[in-house]
C-alpha cells in the first residue's frame, strides 16, 4: 500500500514535471521567437541601414567618386586656365610683304604666331615692299613707288630721309671760273625734272655727273666736264 502510493506520487510530479516543461516551452517559444525576431530584425535592419548607399555609406561612396572626378576634370579643376595663366601675350604687327616687319596699324595680342605674316618688329614704312623696312643697309639706285602715297621714294631704310651713298661727292660741284679756290670736286646734278616733296633728295638717281678741273694757277676752274650717263646715285 504504501509502496503504491509512492509511485503514484512519484507518477503525479513526473507528470508536474512534464507539464512544467512543456509550460517553459511554451512560455519561452513565443516570447523569445517575438523578441528575437523584434530584435534581429532592428538590428539587421540597422546593420543594413549603416551599408545602405542610400543612407550614410551609399552617399559618402557615391559623393566620394564626385570630388575625383571633379578632380580631373579640366573644367572644373581649371587645368587649362592653369596653362594659359602662365602667357604673357605679345603684340604681333601684319607683316604681308614678309620682311620680318609689321605694320603698327594691324597689331594681334597672342601668346603664339598669329600666322606666317605677322611680325614682332615693328615700324614698316611699306608693307608691300620686302626691300623697305627698317634697318636696311643696302643703297639703291631706283626709287620704289610707294603703295599708300604712289609717289617715288628712296627711303628704303624708313627713317623719313633720303640719304645718298656717297657724301659728299654726290653734292653739286662746284666750278666757279672766275673764283679763287670754288673750283672743286666731282658731283651729280640733282634729278631733271625735280621730284616733288619735302623731304626729296633730288640727287637720289641722278645720272649726271660733273667734274670740276682748276686751272694750274688755281685761279679759276676750267670748263667743267659732264657725263649724263653716270651710274646712276644710290640712296636708302
């Protein structure tokens, strides 16, 4: 009787036992499912929301590319005003006889040639003739006609005068019969007709030539010699 008992009443808690587990689960089942899943989901949610492209992580990487691309760009990054920031531009004179002298009514401010007829040199009295520009050593026998005024000119030098190659001989000679010590030298007679202008040489390509001859006592000069064929009086 009593050993009946007993198990009946080990039997009775065993089955307390059981249904205090299967009680646990339940309790456990539910309330840790919800709160795990509460919980999984927030923080999976803001784990997602810290890589999100969108959020925080997508817009600092996308606006992070912006600034190198900006970077490179020339555009933006002033790249070419960078380059032309260093010029100092020059002034270019028309040259359209290509002497290697402009005109300083036809200037360009560049840092580069214009073009093969542009000049840094400056002050061509004549842009249609290369043998005109300043500087010019050369004497020349044939005036040019010059292409604003067409008037015949020998300033070939542009220095505003007409100088001739061989002064003071190209000067008249002078051969005064009757006067003591005037019977001298040997010079070219100014051009027939006279060329018309102020700042003319009137000997520039004179072709006369006259040749003063003393008599031997010096007291006066003999008949003077002229040669109307002489080589003609070179000026620049």
């Amino acid at each position: 009787m009593d050993a009946s008992t007993d198990s009946g009443s080990d039997a009775a808690q065993a089955l307390d036992a059981s249904e205090d587990t299967h009680d646990g689960s339940d309790d456990a089942g539910p309330d840790a499912l919800e709160d795990a899943g509460a919980d999984g989901a927030v923080d999976a949610s803001s784990d997602a929301d810290a890589g999100d492209p969108d959020d925080g992580g997508g817009d600092g990487s996308a606006d992070g590319n912006a600034p190198d691309d900006d970077a490179g760009d020339l555009d933006d990054a002033g790249d070419d005003d960078a380059g032309d920031a260093g010029c100092e531009p020059l002034t270019w004179y028309q040259d359209l006889d290509g002497d290697g002298w402009g005109v300083d009514s036809e200037t360009i401010e560049a840092c580069e040639p214009p073009g093969t007829l542009w000049s840094l040199q400056s002050g061509d009295c004549d842009d249609a003739n290369d043998k005109v520009y300043p500087g010019q050593t050369e004497y020349f026998t044939q005036g040019y006609v010059h292409s604003v005024t067409s008037e015949i000119s020998f300033d070939y030098d542009c220095d505003g005068k007409e100088e001739n190659q061989n002064e003071p001989t190209s000067s008249q000679a002078e051969c005064h019969a009757q006067s003591i010590g005037k019977c001298t030298g040997t010079g070219y007679l100014p051009v027939n007709p006279a060329r018309p202008g102020a700042s003319v040489n009137q000997f520039c390509g004179s072709t006369t030539l006259r040749t003063c001859t003393p008599i031997l006592n010096l007291l006066g000069c003999e008949p003077p010699k002229i040669n109307s064929s002489a080589e003609p009086l070179g000026c620049r």
